[in-house]
C-alpha cells in the first residue's frame, strides 16, 4: 500500500514537471491558433456572401475583399494558423506525455512559433493586398515556404529527440507517438517536395505535372499530416477518460501502416480526365476507396475500446468533442471515396463538394479533435479550470450544427452544381443554371459560418482568459453536467 | 533502437514509394515531352503541336488575381455523363453546332508553361479555349465584363476586377480605351474608365488560350478537307 501511494506521488511530481517543462510553448501555440481560427472564420463568412452577393462588401477601397482573394486567404488562415498550430501544441503535449519527457530548449520552440506566426500574417497580407500564387494551399508567396519549414523542423525536431530519449530508456512504442512521430516526418517532406517542384523546379516543369503535385499535396497533407495528429489525440484520450485501454494493438499498428502505405498515393484524382496520365488520377481514386480499410480498423477499435463508457461524453467536454472528431474520420473517409471514384467524382468534379471534403477534414475531423485535446490540457498547464460548462456546451453545439450544416450543405450544393454544369439540356446555355441551382446551399453556407463564428468568438475569449490565469481557482474539473458531484478527475 | 530504425525505415519506405512513383519520376518523365509535327499526307496540315503557347506575362496576372478559384482550364472527355466536349463555345468551333466534340485536355496542351492553372472550382465556366470564344468580341467589351460582369450579365457572380482598372477625367475627346459602361457602373460624369497595362496584359492572356489544336494523327477527316 506504502509502495503505491510513494509511486503516485512520485508519477504526479513527474507529470507536473513535464507540464511545467511544456506550459510556455503549448500556451503560445494555443493562443495564437485561436486567434487565427477566428480570423479564418471572418473569412470564411465573408468569402461565402461573396459567392451569392458580389456586391457585398465592394465598395472601391475593399477592392482586395473578392472571392478570389478571400476564399485563399481564409482556407491559409484555417490551415497555417489554426490547425497547423493547435495540432503543434498538442502534438508537443501529447508526446512529452507518452514519453514521460520533459520537452527541452522551450524556448527554441516559442522563437519558431514567432517566426511561424510572422510568416501567417505575411503570407495572409499578400494574398489579400497583393495577390496569390493561385496554388492551392500553397497561396501564400514563395519566399515564405523556407521559413514554414524552418519553424516546423525546430519543433519537431524536439518532439523526435523526446522520442529517442525514452525509447533509449527502455519505453514501448506507443500508437499516439506513433503518429505523432509520423506527423513530424511527414509533414516536411510533402512541404519540401511540393514547394521545390512548384517554386524552384518549376519552370522546368510540365505545367500539367505542376497542378498534379498541388493536388497531391492537397491531400497528402490532409491524409499524412492532419488525420495522424488527430488520430493520435484520439487514441491518447479515449482510453484516458473512459478509463478503459485500447481494445486492440495489432488492430490499432494495422490502422497505422494502412494510412501510412496508403496516404501518399492520392490527391491527382482531383483532376480525373484531366491532362495527367490516367493512371495517375485511377490509383489516386482506388486508394481513397482501400482508404476506407485502415478508417474502419481505427473506428472498429475506438468503438470497442469505449463500449458501455459511450455515456461519460455527457459530462466530460473532452471525450464530447473527441468522440464527433473520431466520428468524422469516417465520415471524411467515406467522402473522400465519393469525391475519388470516376463514378461519382465526375458530377462531384470541381464543384463545392470538395470544399465540403476539406471542411469535414480540418474542421469536423481535426479541429474538434484539438477542440477536445484543448479542453483537457489548457488547465493542466494554467493552473486554473474553464470558467463556464455552458460556454464549452455552446461552443460544442454550435460547432457541431455549424459543421454538419456547412458539410450537407457543401455536398448537395455540389451535387446540383455538378448536375447542372453535366445536364444535356446545358449544353447551349450560359453558365446560370449552377449559379442558380446553388444558391439556397450557398445561403446555407453562410448561416454556417454564422454559426460557427459565434461558437469560436466565445471560444477564443475563454481560451484568453485561460491562458492569462484567470479561470476558476478550483480543485474539481468543469464538467458539463453533474458539477456539484465528486466526479473523477477527469475532464 | 532496432525498433526506432524499422519505424523510420518503415515510414521511409511507405512514403517513399508513393512520393518516387507517383511524383518525381512521372514530373521528370513530363520534362521530357516534346512537340509533335503534322504529318501532311496523314493530318492534312503543317506544322508542330502543341502551337505557340499561352501568354506568360498575363498569365501572372491570372494567377494573382485568383481566378482559378472559379475557372477550370481543362475539357474532360465525354464520358459518364460529362458534357464538357458538347459545350456551346467552349472550342475552337464556335457554330452553333460544331462538326465535332471538343477534345479533351492532353498534358502537352500545358508544355509551354511552367504550372498549369487548372482550376480549384468551376463556379464560372471553363477557359482554356478562351481565346476562341472572345475573339468575336472587341477588347473593348472583354474589358468591360472584367470590369462589371453584373453589367454583362445580370445573374454574375463574378467578382468586378476594377482595381485594374483607372478612374481619370475625361480629356478632349476622351480616351480612345475607355469602357463603354451601363449607367448604373459607370464612373460620375466627367469622368471615364480606362484599362491599366495589367488589365491589358490579362485580356491579352485570355485571348492566348487556344488549346484545341487537333492532335498529330488523330486529325478528324472532316477538319483535315476544311484546312
């Protein structure tokens, strides 16, 4: 009995000394992506009006807030500001945990998160005021991309090195730094491939090959870089705050390799009888479909792992917001392989479908994953819990009918699109018939955002206040029902 | 750490196939493309293809502005249910009913440049034989739709482009380039609307995309007796 309570102690003196070790650099990286979510969100309610109102917002000083301009900047501030930086942050804390590591050189990491924060405002300011590349995720001018992975390598070049360090001491693999280790990996390779083939090898390039490699990289980055980060997150707290252990390794290695064989065979399918080799968009379209394979191994196993616990997401913010999250990897998953085959994909092709695909990624998928990893490590590190269960019930709410409306919105709107861009009866006609038959989505879409804004603006204040030390000084979690009860502590 | 090195082997060799095969073999493979030549008996006609290639300079301006966000510049085959080879104009035929489908986008339709403006969406309809359907319009009037595409057609969702455009008093007789605008988009009296060089520069790319040269060997009969 003596030996146990001396191994507890010891085990909370070490977990506090690595959330110490990790307080600065996860925070900054917090504070900073809320920012930038709230931001992309301005944009993206903008750039949606924008698709059924040009004339909104277009007086002659606003001149750089068109679609062609908005619709870039905001998917930039979504993905470099937002995700990019809340998947660092939790990334950071999730392997400092798993590897009972304290995370050394914490300032290296906040100098990185500056400069990567310095290169997002840049790069957002020239795509408004001066124009993009018109590469797809990669809008941003050229002369940023070393600095992107400049910053990328200096933090995940600590997380590796924590890795080796208590892989030296004798620590099993674990499956969240698994992908956490393949993120660090994957993730400066797509970049590095896709900017010196498009930025330095570029005009000796085929122009087709170019466009091909963008979208590569597109779905590369969502499939190697933002579903391991989620996924890991996934696997680290689904056990945690069920209580319950991963039902099963072989299932949850045999998840791992599938995505990591498969992810990087995909993306080309976006430009399906397109001028590329055929064989390039079929392989990328075949793959999104054995895609399904590794999603329903990992969903298998989550569901598995929490049987009979389902119920806890009733008071734990955490395991809610991770549960929609895991949910909509195969929901992506799912999408993805309507968008990929030529049977589908053509009706589908180059309509709002794909923005639906890549809203259902980023923002059901990864970012509600980080909403919920956000929940549980902000008040480990800033000593204080969440001011109000109602503002994280809000914002879960309102980001869950938020997304799911802009997500069917998308889908169908894309489906009448398409349809009205391939019916026969078109074939003469000018281009009004998608614009029209779009409309009542696209209104949608706004409301959407609409929504989402509200949920994320109380978001980013909460998180403010969190981060600044002045959440509530308390012993027992926020939970979102049940507070007066002596509930675990487990958030 | 054996089991360190298999993971990172491990990583290095699922990943690496795909970025070998999928990437950098088929883009050094593409470099390697060259232009074919008509072959007179065979096609009925002279020359190379792919022909002169698009307008560089205005293409950068294209690539700025964002137009790919709504412009595709690819034509599918017909199959499955696409109708883009039946689309009225969007050829090099601008009949009514052309003799023949238009030919779906080859990757050396894009050897001339270095990347490819495909497109992200296709909310306004497709450019790459652009060129073909404003040749029967004056610059005057492509300006004018860049300028107010509501003016054009009511129903636009395009965005105005009027930043590439000027504001100035009208002098004398006024500007030769001056648009001709509906009253509604017009500039207060006194006052006209001119191009600047890159407005010029980007209708002079638009009216470069002309890529539906027939293909060396699969020359239609019915084009190859008209040339």
């Amino acid at each position: 009995m003596e030996t146990t309570e001396t191994t507890s102690l010891e085990d909370s003196l070490r977990r506090a000394a690595i959330d110490r070790s990790v307080k600065g650099p996860v925070l900054f990286l917090f504070a900073n992506a809320a920012l930038w979510l709230l931001a992309a969100t301005v944009l993206g309610l903008v750039s949606s009006v924008k698709l059924y109102a040009p004339e909104f917002l277009d007086s002659d000083w606003t001149w750089f807030l068109n679609y062609a301009r908005v619709q870039p900047a905001h998917m930039n501030a979504l993905i470099y500001g937002w995700a990019m930086q809340a998947g660092l942050g939790t990334m950071i804390w999730l392997m400092a945990r798993r590897t009972g590591q304290e995370l050394k050189g914490a300032s290296t990491v906040i100098i990185a998160t500056i400069f990567w924060n310095i290169a997002v405002t840049l790069g957002l300011l020239s795509i408004l005021f001066h124009g993009s590349t018109s590469m797809q995720w990669l809008e941003f001018p050229k002369y940023l991309w070393p600095i992107f992975t400049i910053s990328f390598l200096m933090i995940a070049t600590r997380l590796v090195g924590m890795f080796a360090r208590a892989h030296k001491e004798g620590e099993g693999f674990m499956i969240t730094s698994w992908y956490i280790l393949g993120a660090c990996f994957w993730f400066p390779w797509i970049y590095l491939t896709a900017n010196l083939f498009l930025h330095c090898f570029g005009s000796s390039l085929n122009g087709a090959s170019a466009a091909g490699i963008n979208a590569w990289y597109v779905n590369t980055l969502i499939l190697l870089f933002f579903v391991p980060v989620g996924l890991g997150a996934c696997y680290y707290y689904l056990p945690k705050i069920t209580g319950q252990p991963i039902y099963s390794s072989q299932l949850a290695s045999l998840g791992f390799w599938g995505l990591a064989f498969l992810g990087g065979w995909t993306g080309i399918q976006k430009y399906m009888g397109g001028p590329l080799p055929a064989w390039m968009p079929a392989i990328g379209g075949a793959v999104m479909i054995l895609l399904l394979v590794p999603a329903g191994i990992v969903a298998l196993n989550f569901h598995i792992s929490t049987e009979g616990r389902h119920g806890l997401i009733e008071t734990s913010p955490t395991l809610r917001f991770v549960f929609v999250g895991s949910f909509c990897y195969l929901a992506l998953s799912a999408v993805g392989a309507l968008l990929g085959t030529f049977w589908t994909g053509s009706l589908l092709q180059f309509t709002y479908a794909e923005y639906g695909f890549h809203i259902l990624a980023i923002y059901g998928f990864f970012s509600m994953t980080m909403f919920g990893a956000i929940y549980y490590i902000v008040p480990r590190l800033s000593g204080c819990e969440w001011l109000s269960a109602r503002l994280i019930r809000s914002h879960f709410w309102f980001s869950v009918y938020g997304t799911a409306a802009l997500v069917v919105c998308m889908l169908l709107g894309g489906l009448a699109q398409g349809a009205s861009i391939n019916a026969p009866g078109n074939w003469n006609l000018p281009f009004v018939g998608s614009i029209i038959n779009a409309r009542g989505y696209l209104i949608g879409r706004t409301v959407a955002w609409v929504f989402i804004l509200w949920s994320n603006a109380w978001f980013f204040i909460h998180l403010v206040l969190m981060v600044l030390g002045l959440g509530r000084r308390s012993v027992a979690p926020t939970l979102l029902h049940h507070e007066e009860s002596h509930a675990p502590a487990t958030a | 750490m054996t089991s360190l090195r298999k993971f990172v082997i491990g990583i290095g060799i699922s990943f690496g196939l795909p970025w070998l095969l999928l990437i950098v073999v088929p883009a050094i493979s593409a470099q390697k493309l060259t232009t074919l030549s008509y072959d007179k008996e065979r096609d009925g006609m002279e020359g190379a293809y792919p022909g002169k290639g698009i307008y560089r300079q205005g293409q950068l301006i294209y690539a700025k502005e964002g137009c790919t966000q709504c412009h595709t510049q690819m034509i599918r085959p017909g199959f499955a249910g696409i109708l883009d080879p039946w689309k009225k104009g969007w050829g090099s035929d601008q009949a009514e009913t052309p003799a023949q489908p238009i030919r779906p986008s080859t990757q050396r339709d894009y050897m001339f440049e270095p990347y490819a403006y495909l497109g992200v969406q296709r909310n306004g309809p497709d450019l790459t034989n652009a060129g073909y359907r404003l040749a029967d319009k004056s610059r005057l009037e492509i300006h004018e739709h860049l300028y107010s595409p509501q003016a054009v057609n009511k129903w636009s969702i395009m965005p105005g482009f009027r930043h590439l455009y000027k504001v100035q008093p009208i002098q004398a007789a006024g500007s030769p380039k001056a648009l001709k605008l509906p009253a509604a988009f017009a500039p207060e009296k006194g006052y006209e609307v001119v191009p600047t060089a890159e407005a010029e520069e980007l209708v002079n790319y638009l009216l470069s995309l002309k890529k539906d040269a027939p293909i060396p060997g699969e020359v239609v009969a019915d084009t190859a007796a008209k040339k």
